[in-house]
C-alpha cells in the first residue's frame, strides 16, 4: 500500500476590510506526508474430529509487515523554508508475528451444542496512523511514526440451545486482551514530549496515535431467533461490553479505568422479517445504542443547549448520548431476471451524535430505491 496526504494549512485572517474587500486567509504551510506498507503472510488450519461429536480446530497464521519510504515534508510558504516538522526520511519498520488459534465445539444433545475457544491477533499500525496529521475542530492529531503492532490474545465460551421448534438462542461470554493497543491520546502539558508534538498547538486540543499498555475488553453477548411458520422471522441481539484501558504504558497511567472512545457498553438489535417471493420481502430492523465515549479522557461531552435542541435530556453526562435507529428494507422480484427494492435507513429521521468539539450529527433518513437485473437466472 502506498499513500500520501497532501495538504495546505491556513491561518484565519483577522475580518478586516481593505478597500471594500475583506482579507482572505493566508496559506502558511505546506505538507506531503506518507509513505508505503508491505503486508504478507501465511495461514494454515486442521480440523479435527476425534468423535462425532467433538470438533477441533487448530489454526496459526506468521504475518509480516514493512514500513518504508515515509516521509513528512513541510515548508513555510512565506519563507520557502523547512518548519521544525519537517522530516524528509523517517526510519523503516518491520516485524513479524505468530498468531495462533484453538477452538472446539461438542454437540451434547442435538439441541444444545457448546463452544470454546483461545486465539491470538495481530495489527499492524496504518499509514494514516504513521504518517497523516490531520484537525477535526478545534483537535488536532499528530501522528506516530514510532508506533508498534497491537497483538491481541483472548477467548471465548459459548452455548447454543434450541429449546422449542424454531427457536435458537446463543450466549457467548469472551474475554480479550490487547497488548500495544494505539490509541487516540489527548497530550497533557505534563508529559515529557509535548511541546516536540504540540508546537504550536493549544493545550488540550493536541492528540497523537500513541501505544498504550493494555486495554481489556470482556462481556456478554445474546442472540435469540424465532421462526414463525415458514415466512416470518423475529430476531433480536444484545451484547454487553466493558473495553477499558488497565495499562496506559509508562507516560499514560492517568488512563487506567478509562473506557476506550467510541465503544458503547450496552447495544443491541431487533428484526422482523417477512419472505415470500410470491408477495415481497420486507425487514424492520431497529438498532440500540447506548452513551460512549468521544474522547481518551472520557470528558467531552454535548452541550446542554445541542442535546435541548436535538430532544435529549440535558443530564446526559460527558459523552455521545444513546440512541435507537430504524431501517427498513423491501424488494420484490419481477419474474427470474428483474428485482425492485426501497430502503430507508434511519427511518424516523432521528438526530443522534458520532462527535464531540464540535458536535456532529450522524446520517439523517435516506430512502434509496432501484431495479436489480440478473444476466443470469440459475
């Protein structure tokens, strides 16, 4: 992969007016920034069955990775001249990493069958979180040509049970680890790099992608699913989910007991569908989302009077407020070849928000529609 950002930055001109014209905003600096990322891996798999019942799974894949070619290169347009920034060769980096896996299934009865498994994950860090500055707002993130690969390992246990005639329902309980974990850092004035990353930044509104420690996310997740004769279909799932930093690494202790940004605690979803090629094929989903946070400091929040105006209560604490979204899908086939549909997603057009500094909505109702033509009807 190979990517560069390419950016001009302006500084806001004072509103004077000169000659009946107002000033416009002055380029200040010029940045190319990227480089290039070489992924390549291997993966091998056996599955096992030592009984009817029992199946075993044993799985391990070595991925590796390069970064090279990065570079971050910047100039002051008045003068023409490199900033304090600018960094036309950035050192490679390269490792490798095994990540293995086990798992089994044993079928107890044919209506209850249980699960279990250990794995192992690695990620290596994107260009943008190498390379690419870029401002949402007031908040700038820097990025890290430093950091190093998240390596995951965790497990889960499961059980799957069939209690009636078409009716299933799952429970899964899993517990995963990350080690290395990058993460979007607010830079306290404190820490011992701060004003190598945050020249010329305000305090507060600097943020770098750096490594943490560990993070832990453990829950619950729910699934449960009802057929009602042969073309309705109910569905609904939850799943309860504690992500939270327990390392912050050696410059980040203050994170320890944070949440991590952008991971609800509570979710869930509800479906109802109804399949009948003779008639139509019609789905009313509804998603749940409960109050997550924006930031690493779990401290931004909506002001009072955004969420008055959006229809949320104003106790909502630091944070994005939960929400429920409606989305709903049909479609009719028109002989073997043709098919028309409509959707809409967020149907009742609800105001819910993705940001904070500055508050931003998500998407409002979208209604889409169209015809599908199959060149082949087998």
């Amino acid at each position: 992969m190979d990517g560069e950002s390419q950016e001009d930055a302006y500084v806001a001109a004072v509103p004077t007016v000169v000659d009946g014209v107002t000033q416009r905003a002055a380029l200040s600096v010029q940045r190319f920034s990227g480089g290039s990322q070489r992924s390549s891996g291997a993966f091998v798999q056996d599955v096992i069955t030592p009984v009817q019942k029992l199946v075993i799974t044993l799985n391990a894949r070595v991925d590796h990775w390069r970064n090279y070619n990065g570079h971050n290169l910047e100039t002051t347009v008045a003068t023409g001249l490199p900033t304090g920034n600018n960094k036309p060769s950035i050192a490679d980096r390269t490792d490798t990493v095994v990540s293995p896996r086990v798992a089994t299934l044993y079928h107890v009865t044919d209506r209850v069958t249980v699960w279990g498994a250990m794995n192992s994950g690695f990620r290596a860090p994107t260009l943008t979180e190498l390379y690419r500055q870029f401002s949402v707002g007031a908040i700038t993130t820097r990025p890290n040509a430093q950091l190093g690969p998240e390596r995951l390992v965790g497990g889960e246990l499961g059980v799957n049970i069939a209690p009636a005639k078409n009716l299933t329902a799952r429970v899964t309980w899993f517990d995963n680890r990350v080690k290395d974990p990058i993460s979007n850092v607010t830079m306290l004035t404190t820490a011992p790099d701060y004003a190598a990353v945050c020249v010329g930044l305000t305090p507060g509104n600097c943020v770098q992608k750096q490594n943490l420690g560990r993070t832990k996310i453990t829950g619950v997740q729910t699934d449960l699913e009802y057929l009602i004769g042969r073309e309705w279909r109910v569905s609904g799932g939850y799943i309860y989910n504690q992500a939270t930093v327990i390392d912050g690494g050696t410059i980040n202790a203050n994170l320890v007991g944070k949440y991590l940004a952008q991971v609800p605690k509570n979710r869930g979803s509800l479906q109802v569908a109804y399949v009948n090629p003779k008639v139509a094929n019609v789905s009313l989903a509804f998603q749940f989302v409960g109050l997550q946070f924006n930031d690493d400091q779990n401290v931004q929040f909506i002001p009072v009077a955004t969420l008055t105006a959006a229809g949320y209560s104003t106790t909502v604490p630091a944070g994005l407020p939960g929400y429920t979204s409606v989305d709903l899908m049909a479609s009719r086939d028109l002989g073997p070849r043709f098919q028309v549909f409509v959707g809409a997603q967020n149907l009742t057009n609800k105001v819910f928000f993705v940001q904070t500094n500055p508050s931003t909505v998500g998407a409002p109702r979208m209604v889409t529609g169209g015809v599908r033509v199959r060149f082949s009807s087998k």
